[in-house]
C-alpha cells in the first residue's frame, strides 16, 4: 500500500538545548525518530506506554492527546503539564523538545578493571505498571485479553498460580506485572507500593563465592558479599569433590545443599544489612565452572571427570528459584551461564562476554589462571580453548611454605642493589609465599644463577633461605616448573593450532587470582606467559563477576554469548601428539619464544 | 680404543642424556669385536644407575631422566639384536605390562615410568592410555607377564586400580601377577587398602619397586 502525500510530509524534531535536529515523517512515532536518530531513548517497555521511561518535554509544537494511562503515570510522577511519553507521540507538525537526563539509558560499566566495557540496562526481567480502563476492559473481553493488548504481546505465557493472582486484584487499583524475557508472567502485585526490582550477579567459585545485589532498573550495585565457598570441607579442587559426590548419593546432595544453604545465607544478610527484601529479587545469574554447576543443581558429575569428560549440560533454560530452594521470590528464574567443556564452564564464557573479546578481532589470548589455568585464543573468527592441569602451585598450594595472598604472605620480590627485598600482604611479618610472589623469586634466583633453567639449586643445595624459617627447596621448584609447563604447553599447543606465533598477539588478557601485583616481566622470566611488551599483557580482575553482572543486566548478551559458543573449538591437550615432548620441553624455566 | 675408557664413556653418554653419543659408542663397541652382553652391563647400565641416583638427589628432573632412559633405549636397541643372534640367550629381567587405567587420558607420567623400566632391561608392554581393565589382563596372560602396573592420574579414574584387583580375584589369577600402581593422586596408603603389591612415587623408585618385587636388584 502506498502512503498519502500528507503523511511522507517531512518535518523537523528540533532538540534543546543546541540545534540539533532530527528529520521525522508526518504521523511518525516521536521514540522511534529520536532511537534513529542516535538518541540512547530508554524504551524499557517498547513504546507500549506503559513504563514511563522515556518522557521528554514539549517546548513547542502540536502532538496527539494524552490517552488514560498516560495521564495516570503522569500522575504518579507528578510530571509537568508538558511531560509527555515519547512512545505515545505521533508527530502532526514540527516540534521542539527537551530531553531529560532520567529519560537516557544509562550504560552501565562491566569490568572493574583493564578495559572499558560498556552496555546498556537491559535486564531479562522488567516490571510495568498497569491501570485498568473500565471502557478498554470491557472491550478486552477479560483482564488476561487487556493485558496482551496493554503489553503488546499476542502470546504471553502464565502459570495457572499466576492466572489465579490476577484474580485478587481489585481492578479499581493499579497492579505491577512482572514480565520475563518479554513474553512471560512471572509475578503480580500490587501497584501502590514502590518495589524495587532486584537482582543477583553470583561468581560461585570453588575457592569463594562473590555475590552483588544489584538495581535492575538502574545498575547499581547495592550491595557486595564475598565468602569462602563452604564446599571446601568436601574438597579444595573440583576433582576431590568429585570424587566426594561420587562416593555416594548422600554425597552428592551434601555438597548441593551445602552451597545452597550458603547463597541463602548470603541473601539473608543482603536483607538485614541492606534492607533489600528476598520477595523483591527477580532474577540470580551464577557463573561457575561446570563442576560448580553441576553440584548446585544436584546433578551426578561422575562423567565430567573421566574421559570422554563430558557434561550433562552446557547451557539450560533459567531455573525457578523456587525449583533450588534459593530464598529469592519463588518465580525468580535463575541464569547459569553456559558451560563451554567439563573442564572449561559458565565462568570462562561469562568472562570472556563481560570483556567483550568475542567482538574483538584478535589475535589475542585470555588466560584465568587458578588449579585450573583455563586459556582461550581468538584469531578473526577462530576460538580455541583448552584447560590445563596448573596445579594449585601458583595458589601457594603445594609449596613447603606456600600461601594463598594472605596477611603476611610474600607477593612481592626485588633485586635493589643485589640485595633481595620482599613486600608482604598489608606488609605484616612474613611467614609464607603466595604465587606472585613465588614467580618473582624465581625470576630473581634465575637471574643470579641461584636455579638453573633446568630448576637445579646450584651447588646441590637442597634448599634457598628467603628468611627465617621461609625457604624454597627443590621440590618446590619442581612443583613451579610442572605448574610453569602446563600452562606453556596449552599456550603453544592452541597457538600452533591457529598458525600463530606468540608475537602476534595484540594482547594477552589476565583474569582469575592474579592481579596487578604480578609481575610481568618476572612471569616472562620464567616463561609463564610468552614475551611479548609489557603494554600488551592486561589484568581484567574477576571476569566471572562481571560476566554474571552483564548477563544480568543486558539480556541480550544472553543470546550473543550462547551463539558464540557454537564458534569455539575445544582443544584436549592430552589427545595432541605433541603434547609430551612440548610438556617435557616446557619444563625448563626461560623466556619464550 | 680401551674397552674401560669406552665403557666410562657409553656410562657418560647416558648421564647426559646424548642419544647420538650413545648409539655410536654402542656402534663402535660392535665393530671392536666386544661382548654386547658385557658392554650394557659395563659401560650403560652404570650410567642409568647414576642417573637414578641423581634424581633421588633432586638433581635430576623429568627432561634429563626422559633423555637418558632414551638414549639408553636407543643403544639398548643396537645391542640387542646381536645378542640374540650370538644366542646368548640374554633374559629380560622381567616382564611387565603396564598401561592408564579406562577413563583417564593422562600418560606422561605412565610412559616416563615405562621409558625408566625398559632402560633398566625390563620387558615392558605399553597399553597406552584410557585402557580397559580385561585388556591389562589379556596382555599379561598373552605375554606371561610378571608384573601388571597401573597409572591413574585422577582421583575419580584411581577407583579402576581397585576394580582390576578385583578382577584379578574373581578370575582367580591374582596370585599369577604383582601389581603395582602410581600416579598423581595415589598413596602407598591406597595401594595398601587395595591389596596392590607396590606403590611407587616416581618412575626412578618403580624400577626400585620392580627389582624388589622380583627380587633381581642389581648390585650398585
């Protein structure tokens, strides 16, 4: 159908302050002009009138009248006479306008650290508020027909609980709906009161459990828990723990139960000490490795950890909240972030979303290093990954006098002088070495000839003093350079895989345990990461969190991350050829390549 | 050349892990006419002694033992052929079968240990990895093994050293083998609990637990 001369009319949005002008169509959408025009309009509910969101104000010009349920939002905002809806404006003329700042969609910042992410709220659960017109309803036929009609979707999904909560509500007032993921009604209440729409971002470590509450409507973080993961009593690494699940089914539901008490530990406090009501939070997106994944919804592991290791799962629909017994609302869904392999989970494919490599075109590398050091390669449209058995040296696991980063632990070594300096957590007397810390040492014994690059203490010493009662022996040298080749050997192996020599990398990503206090330079020394300049080697901090706070936030990325991972290529070091002459090969310390 | 100054060479060839070095002293031994049977025992095997000993002195690490019980293969691989064609009838010190349990990929630990055992005269017949329990029974009966040694090097595959011990039993061939096992995550305490006959930390301590266990230590 052609359109009428009048209505392909062009006419002219002029935008203050400035002279910005955006040109429109006759009988145009006001929303849709300003989105094209580059304009960051928040359309929270999708020009459906219905969020007031996207208010601007009317300095000149004629528009369309205000509808009913314009004017009770503008009501319950107590808007100026010439606030009006964006979405519910069809342009009749020329017209100037001003825009709120409350009216622009805020981005919200996903990393804490190493690189400027950005993305828009989004969130997977929004909530509308919806007044009911006695004229419209009667017209509806039934309250469900209105709410299709009000919402604007056709094939809006329910439970029956929830068709029967519609039947509560005293149509003289307002209610607030619940919609998820833009087609389903997840929850009803009353319109009078102001609930916030919560959520939580949860990095569910097998070490700790990093846990935010989060605004869902504007992105704030409003609270932040960090515990041990109670787990631990089970097992320190993912392989004891499987091996404690397998034991017996009695197991299994201990190490669930376990961290599902703990999250609801979690939750309670966010209430006492921040106020924010569990009925209120809406959503939960945990990120985790596959093990953690598994054990949390109670799901054996026993295939995950023998060959051809493979998990039940890689991604799932969102679980009801009250499905976990997690002491959110009951129809709060819960997102696990999909897992790329058994041994590559939700944590790696959260962080490598949160900062944003998948759009980047590479090469470059992603590396989170813990007993697990996980390493992801990305070339043009290429993406390897593999996991490496690190070993929990570099979490001062295995060592004679290791140590997590903890008060007094030494994560730091200099040469000054040709004398050794050390600097220790919250600088408190030192009794032990934490992986940074151990890498500089290293480094600085290399150097001085004090180990061999064949990890030999020189002399036939059995031991290197560092301090009193604090030393490096063999064996712990030997532990290093086991745990210095695993990962080296992963690096080369997905490298040679992409045709890709390490030089070509634009730059290698640190996620994970390590932060800034590793030393670069010193990690180069001993080979750790290959040599490449110090610029190029960037610490992203806790990608797992973010990642949760991003899927969290921007529902989108949900679908981005899961048709990403149909682009990755596993890769299991172990089935490679070259495997044991590059491990053997590794195991000598010294800057590569 | 002498025959002892060849001997401390050939020794010093696999202390150092010289592949090539090895194999043309072992050559040379030929051509000069000397005993093979005495050459190993004179001239090689004190070498790869003395690399046990480094690396129970720490000295010593999985590149340097992987090199020398290489190179100590390789002239093994020389000498042998003549041997047998002097029929000397020269005896395997024992034979043993060894292999990564099914479920478990991981082998470089199994084959160190297989490289260590064969460079010190054992027979040994290398399954590989991810190798199903009837297949280590097979093979031992097929070869008239003497020892069956088993690597796990996760604690969710360790289960499958206890299950062919168990099979063992039921097929009433336990008695008919020794068997030991290692691997990352296994204890003398596990291979106890098992009833495994040996348990060895390291590849260097195997060839110590299989010359026990069949009772042929050779004189330092």
């Amino acid at each position: 159908m052609g359109k009428s001369v009048e209505t392909s009319k062009e006419i002219k949005v002029m935008i203050k302050p400035g002279e910005r002008i955006i040109q429109g169509e006759m009988g145009e959408n006001l929303a849709q002009i300003l989105k094209r025009g580059g304009i960051n309009l928040n359309t929270w509910c999708n020009l459906r009138g219905i969020c007031g969101k996207c208010a601007i104000e009317i300095i000149e010009g004629r528009v369309n009248e205000k509808k009913e349920e314009e004017i009770k939002i503008e009501k319950i905002k107590k808007w100026p006479q010439n606030y009006r809806l964006a979405c519910q404006i069809y342009l009749e003329g020329d017209i100037k306008i001003k825009i709120p700042e409350e009216s622009i969609i805020k981005d919200i910042k996903i990393l804490d650290r190493g690189l400027m992410i950005k993305k828009e709220i989004e969130p997977a659960i929004k909530k509308y508020q919806i007044c009911f017109v006695h004229n419209d309803l009667i017209k509806a036929g039934s309250i469900l027909n209105y709410l299709r009609e009000k919402l604007k979707i056709e094939e809006l999904k329910f439970s029956l609980k929830s068709l029967e909560s519609l039947g509560h509500f005293d149509l003289e007032n307002d209610v607030i709906i619940y919609i998820y993921d833009g087609k389903e009604l997840v929850r009803i209440s009353k319109g009078v009161l102001p609930s916030p729409l919560l959520g939580l971002a949860i990095d569910l470590g097998t070490t700790t459990i990093v846990m935010e509450a989060i605004d869902l409507e504007s992105g704030e973080i409003l609270g932040k828990q960090t515990d041990f993961n109670h787990q631990l009593s089970f097992g320190s690494d993912v392989l004891s723990r499987i091996a404690f699940a397998c034991a017996s089914p009695d197991n299994l539901k201990k190490l669930q139960t376990t961290v599902i008490d703990e999250l609801n530990e979690m939750i309670e406090k966010f209430r006492d000490d921040c106020g924010l009501e569990e009925e209120n939070f809406m959503e939960a997106v945990i990120a985790c490795n596959t093990t953690m994944n598994h054990l949390l919804l109670g799901l054996p592991v026993a295939s995950l950890a023998r060959a051809p290791f493979i998990s039940i799962f890689s991604s799932i629909e969102p679980l009801r909240a009250k499905e976990l017994n997690l002491r959110l609302n009951p129809e709060a869904r819960i997102f696990i972030a999909p897992n790329i392999r058994s041994f590559v989970g939700g944590d790696i494919s959260a962080g490598l979303m949160a900062a944003g490599l998948f759009e980047r075109p590479g090469p470059f590398a992603f590396i989170d290093l813990g007993t697990n050091g996980e390493i992801v390669i990305k070339k043009d449209d290429q993406i390897v990954v593999t996991s490496t058995a690190a070993g929990p040296a570099f979490e001062g696991g295995n060592l004679s006098c290791g140590l997590p980063a903890v008060d007094g632990a030494i994560w730091r070594a200099e040469l000054i002088n040709g004398e050794l300096k050390i600097e220790t957590v919250n600088e408190r007397p030192a009794r032990g070495i934490c992986g940074s810390g151990l890498i500089d040492l290293l480094a600085i014994f290399l150097q001085q000839g004090v180990i061999k690059p064949d990890g030999r203490i020189a002399q036939g010493r059995e031991k290197i003093e560092i301090q009193d009662n604090i030393f490096l022996t063999q064996g712990d040298i030997r532990q290093a350079q086991l745990a210095c080749a695993a990962l080296k050997t992963g690096f080369r192996l997905l490298l040679e895989n992409l045709c890709l020599d390490p030089r070509e990398l634009q730059a290698i990503y640190l996620a994970g345990g390590f932060g800034q206090e590793l030393s670069v330079e010193n990690s180069q020394v001993i080979g750790l990461i290959p040599r490449i300049e110090k610029e190029k080697v960037i610490f992203l901090g806790n990608t797992s969190l973010a990642g949760a706070r991003l899927l969290l936030l921007n529902n989108s990325s949900r679908q981005h991350l899961l048709s990403f991972l149909e682009r990755i290529e596993y890769i299991s070091l172990a089935m490679e050829p070259n495997f044991q002459d590059y491990f053997l090969q590794a195991l000598r310390f010294g800057p590569w390549p | 050349m002498e025959k002892e100054k060849i001997f401390v060479l050939m020794s010093q060839a696999i202390i150092e892990g010289q592949q090539e070095e090895a194999v043309r002293l072992a050559r040379e031994a030929l051509e000069l006419k000397l005993d093979p049977a005495e050459v190993i025992e004179k001239g090689y095997v004190p070498g790869i002694q003395k690399v046990g000993e480094l690396w129970e002195k720490g000295e010593y690490f999985l590149p340097e033992l992987i090199s020398s019980s290489e190179a100590m293969k390789a002239a093994m691989a020389i000498l042998e052929p003549e041997i047998k064609k002097q029929d000397q009838g020269l005896r395997a010190r024992g034979k043993v079968v060894i292999g990564t349990v099914e479920g478990d990929i991981h082998d470089i630990g199994k084959n160190i240990v297989a490289s260590m055992l064969q460079a010190s005269g054992f027979e040994v017949f290398d399954l590989g990895a991810d190798v199903k329990l009837e297949k280590f029974i097979e093979k031992a009966e097929e070869v008239k093994a003497d020892i069956i040694g088993l690597s796990a090097l996760l604690t969710t595959t360790m289960i499958g050293q206890k299950r062919l011990i168990e099979l063992l039993q039921q097929l009433e061939l336990r008695e008919r083998y020794k068997v030991i096992v290692g691997g990352a995550p296994v204890t003398a305490r596990w291979a106890k609990d098992i009833g495994a006959d040996g348990y060895a930390e390291n590849a260097v301590a195997a060839v110590h637990l299989v010359e026990q266990l069949l009772g042929t230590k050779r004189e330092r």
